[in-house]
C-alpha cells in the first residue's frame, strides 16, 4: 500500500537490532540482505533494483553508526545513511516534563530537520504540520532533502 500511494520503503534490517553497528560483519549482512530478500518477495524484484538505484539510504536502528557499517553498507549498494533530528517521545523516560508530542516537534523543527515518527498514536501530526507550515516551514521528502 506505501509503494501504490507513492511512498518509498527503504531498508532498516529485519531483527532491529540497535546495537546494529556493533555486530558482527556477518549479521549485520546477514540483516541487510534478509531485509532485501524479504522486500523482494513482498515488494518485487524491480522495486529492490529501483530502491537500490534511485534511493539507497539506510537508517540503522538506533541510529547507530561505525566506519565498519559505513563500510559494509557501501559495499552493499547503500550509499547514504539517514538520521534523524527530533526522535518521538512515547517512552515516558523520554518525557519526563510530559510535554505534547505536538509540542515536542514544533519546539526542535530546524531547516533540513527529519523527523522520526514511529507507528501508533498519529492524531497529532496535523497539528505539527499546520503550525510548521505557518512558521514557513514546507515538508519534502528524504531523497529531495538529499537532492
């Protein structure tokens, strides 16, 4: 459904392992490539070739990151690390003022900012948008961001 409606899906591993950059060479291949086998499957094999050409980012979960990642991510067609600048905020170790999501991410937004947004509770996205695009701000995607 993300493809059809114009959406990219991009590689992010298949166990999420946030100690991704500390891991042995062979898992961290072996969750790469695990992750392409799968998007083969579910997505085809033209949407992997397309993905690997035209967008080849990864985000490791946890955001970590070594020269050996950077490495083995190179020599596995990904070209461009992505990360993030304002991270949500639903663990309450997170929040500990208990301030609004909304709040959170209008507080942090910055030029060239990317915005992690994991799945669950999104009814306060309209009010990042409206109040952002009142401050001047425009939202693009992560390749024209990288474009």
């Amino acid at each position: 459904t993300a493809v059809a409606n114009g959406h990219i899906v991009l590689n992010h591993t298949v166990h999420h392992y946030t100690d991704l950059s500390t891991r042995s060479e062979e898992t961290i291949k072996c969750e790469i490539l695990g992750w392409e086998d799968t998007a083969k499957t579910v997505l085809g094999e033209d949407y992997l070739n397309r993905m690997k050409t035209e967008f080849p980012y990864f985000r490791s979960p946890g955001g970590g990151k070594s020269e050996r990642l950077i490495r083995i991510l190179g020599e596995l067609g990904y070209t461009k690390m992505v990360y993030w600048s304002v991270e949500d905020i639903y663990f309450s170790s997170h929040n500990p003022d208990k301030i609004s999501m909304a709040d959170h991410y209008i507080k942090d937004a910055s030029n060239g900012g990317i915005f992690l947004l994991h799945p669950g509770d999104w009814s306060y996205v309209g009010d990042i948008i409206d109040c952002l695009q009142a401050e001047g701000y425009t939202f693009v995607t992560v390749p024209e961001l990288f474009d």
